[in-house]
C-alpha cells in the first residue's frame, strides 16, 4: 500500500500545505499559554521554558532518530506476515533525515507535520505535571516520546502502516482515520499526561488527609482565555494541512474542514458554559477553556469527514463531558492534572475518533477506528508507562518538598516570572 505521503503533489496543493504548516506552531504556543495560564504563579517561567526546551529537544530526537521508524515516504518498511496479509509494522527511513533536500514535496511537508505534532504531543504530558515535574525528567521523557513511541503511531497511521492498512486488508472502512492526530498526538499526549501524574503524584495540599479535593485555582486566566485564541488559529491550519497530507482532500473540503473545526470548538463551548453555569450558578472560566479545547481536539479527528452539523454535534458532546470528567477525576480518583489534559486531550480524542466511526458511510469503518483506539489504549499506553517509570528511577520527576514549596522557578531557574516592585520609602513622599 502507498503511503500518502508518496502520492503526488500539485504546485497548489503544495502551497497550501506550506501555508498551513507556517501557522500550525500557533497550536503549540495557545496550548503553552493555556498551561503557563492554569499553573501556579510561581512556577510560570519554568512552565513557558520547559515548553520551549521539550519542543526543541522532541524536534532534534525526531530529526535524529524517530524519523527513521515514521517514515511514510521510501515506499519501503519492515514487513510482516500475519492472517495471509502483509503489514508493515516499522520505517526504514535514513538515519538524521540525510537527504532530505531530495525529498518529493509532498514528503517534504509529511516530515515537517510530524515534527510539530511531536511537539504538540510532548507539551500535553508536560502541562499535567506543573508546579512540581523538573525539567530533566520532562526532556528526558520527551525524548522517549520523540524518538521510539510517536514514531510508531504516526507510521501506522499516516506512513502506511498496519493500521492504515486495516481497509485493504480486511475491508475496514479506509483503514483507521486519524486525519489531524486526535489519536496519534492528543491520545497518545494524554495518556502520557496520566502517567506522569501517576507516577509524580498530585500538588502538596491538593488532597488534604482531613478533607476531600482543595481548589487550585490557575494564576492567569487571560493568560488562559488568549492562548485558546491563538490556539484556533494553529488548529485551523493544522486540520487543513493533515486533510491535504493524509486524506488527499480535494480544495473543495478544506472550506467544510475550517468550518467544522471552529464549529466543533464553538458548540464544546458553549455545552461548557451551560454546564458550568447549571452546576455552579456562574459559568468557570478555566473550565470553558477546556471545553474549546476538547472541541478543538476531536475536531483533528473528523472536521474534515463529518458534516457541519454532525461536528456540532461532536464538539457539544465534548463539552458537556469534559467538566464533568475533570470533575469525576479529580473527587473520585484523585487526579491531579492541573491543566485537565487527560480529560481534554485523551477523552476528547477518543471521541473524536469514535465520531469519525459512528457518522462513517464505507462499512466497516468504526471496527477500523476501534481497532486504533485498542491500539493506542493497550499498547503504546503500557509502553509509555513503562517507558516513564524507567525514567523515573533514573532522573526522578518529583522535585523535592522544599523545591515545591518555594515554586519551580526559584528552584530551577534562580528567578521568578513576576518580580516584586518595591516601592522605596523615600519615593512614597515624592
């Protein structure tokens, strides 16, 4: 089977792509900003530097290494045998991308969409352990994710392999769909953000002995509100490109694909606010935030399959189940995940995923979508924890006590994010 990414390419098609992958970063840095924003004070600075050094560190280990085991685009991988069929189960590509300059167009861009939701997929793990994972452990698990296990899914999913090939193999569908990475980024992140939380623990003073959750409430909810803008802008592009990549869209979808994206994220949206304001008597700012960021997450998987109104659809489901999963998570399981990264991203991807199943024409497609969501939840998950718990015992990812007590930005970078102005008692009298 050709990967997408070894399909040919037109000039304009291949503009589109370019100009879409320009904007995509913005994905990154609305979520960064979305979890500097629900983080304590005075672990900001260390929030927005390990954002940048984990994107850096998951764009040099993809170049180096995890390229190789994504490769879609050599028309080659290693095989296996298995029920008659042939399934290509890992990429052959080259060692540090050599020749990429050689590469087709089309290749070209595949490489480039890999590498930043590598990125993106590495922050979402990296917003659930604020305000006490240090940042050693974070790159070190970051490199993990990079370099072996995202890797793998984005060849079975996008490179050609086994689970893509699930429709010509046995009829399923087209094979398991994930167009803008629900499962392959958002998944995938998400279930990393619940081990590291698993295995860092929850905040001091969370969980108190003598009483049920303490509210931790965010620092900057402006912080938190704009990065939620900037991140629509990223998901607008980045849904396009993954159309143009992965589905060879014709131009006439990509106008429904923008269109169903911000749909999705207006009808979690306001499914949030209804939520939150039945619930509370007021709608929650922070959790309104995560409703248009669920909504933005199942849109990766399906705005560009679903109609209009079935992505309205979708994207409410999310938000009225997203406060309800934070809140679920935190009373009953006592979850400390600061940025609700489990609930957004992992919950709202598998929704995602199964919409896709659910409002498909071809027959056998939501046993496609299901047999990638095994996939993801009873193999790469066991292996990231593996993975996590190793690295653990090698650069532990609790910072101690004393570090937690006086903020991770005091304890790992020597300085606050919002210095004190001392106003000098002699210029009170001016």
């Amino acid at each position: 089977m050709m990967a997408p990414s070894a399909l040919p390419f037109s000039s304009s098609e291949f503009a589109l792509a370019a100009v879409s992958l320009l904007l995509a970063p913005l994905a990154i840095a609305g979520l960064a900003l979305v979890s500097d924003g629900l983080g304590r004070s005075r672990s900001a600075a260390q929030s927005l530097l390990g954002s940048l050094l984990l994107v850096s560190s998951a764009a040099i280990l993809f170049a180096l290494v995890g390229s190789i085991w994504a490769d879609g685009f050599s028309g080659s991988g290693h095989l296996a045998r298995l029920f008659g069929k042939t399934w290509n189960w890992c990429g052959t590509g080259p060692f540090a991308l050599s020749g990429f300059v050689h590469y087709g167009a089309r290749a070209q861009l595949s490489v480039l969409f890999e590498m930043l939701a590598v990125g993106l997929t590495v922050l979402i793990p990296w917003s659930s352990g604020a305000d006490r994972w240090r940042l050693t452990s974070g790159v070190a698990s970051a490199a993990i994710l990079s370099a072996i296990v995202f890797p793998f899914a984005a060849h079975w999913t996008w490179g050609g392999g086994w689970l893509s090939q699930l429709g010509v193999n046995f009829a399923l569908g087209a094979g398991f769909l994930d167009v803008g990475g629900a499962g392959t980024i958002h998944v995938l992140g998400g279930m990393s953000a619940l081990a590291v939380v698993w295995i860092a623990g929850s905040r001091r003073g969370k969980f108190p002995r003598e009483g049920l959750s303490t509210a931790i409430p965010g620092h900057n909810a402006p912080f938190v509100l704009f990065g939620c803008l900037v991140a629509l802008v990223g998901w607008l592009a980045w849904n396009l490109a993954g159309a143009l990549l992965w589905l060879n869209a014709a131009p006439t979808i990509l106008a429904v694909t923008a269109l169903n994206t911000l749909l999705s994220a207006a009808a979690a949206l306001a499914a949030t606010f209804a939520v939150t304001q039945y619930r509370f008597g007021k709608p929650d700012a922070s959790l309104c935030a995560n409703g248009w960021m669920a909504g933005l997450v199942v849109s990766s998987a399906c705005a560009s399959l679903l109609t209009p109104l079935e992505a309205a659809f979708t994207g409410a489901v999310a938000g009225i189940l997203t406060p309800l999963l934070v809140e679920f998570l935190e009373l009953a399981v006592s979850i400390d995940d600061p940025s609700g990264a489990v609930s957004v991203h992992a919950a709202g991807g598998l929704l995602g995923l199964l919409a896709v199943g659910v409002f498909a024409s071809q027959p056998g497609q939501f046993l496609a979508q299901l047999v990638g969501i095994s996939t993801l939840l009873g193999l790469l998950f066991p292996l990231v924890c593996l993975f996590y718990t190793l690295v653990n015992r090698v650069a532990q990812f609790r910072v101690d006590p004393d570090g937690e007590r006086i903020g991770m930005d005091l304890h790992e970078l020597g300085g606050g994010a919002y210095p004190e102005f001392v106003v000098h008692r002699d210029d009170s009298y001016r």
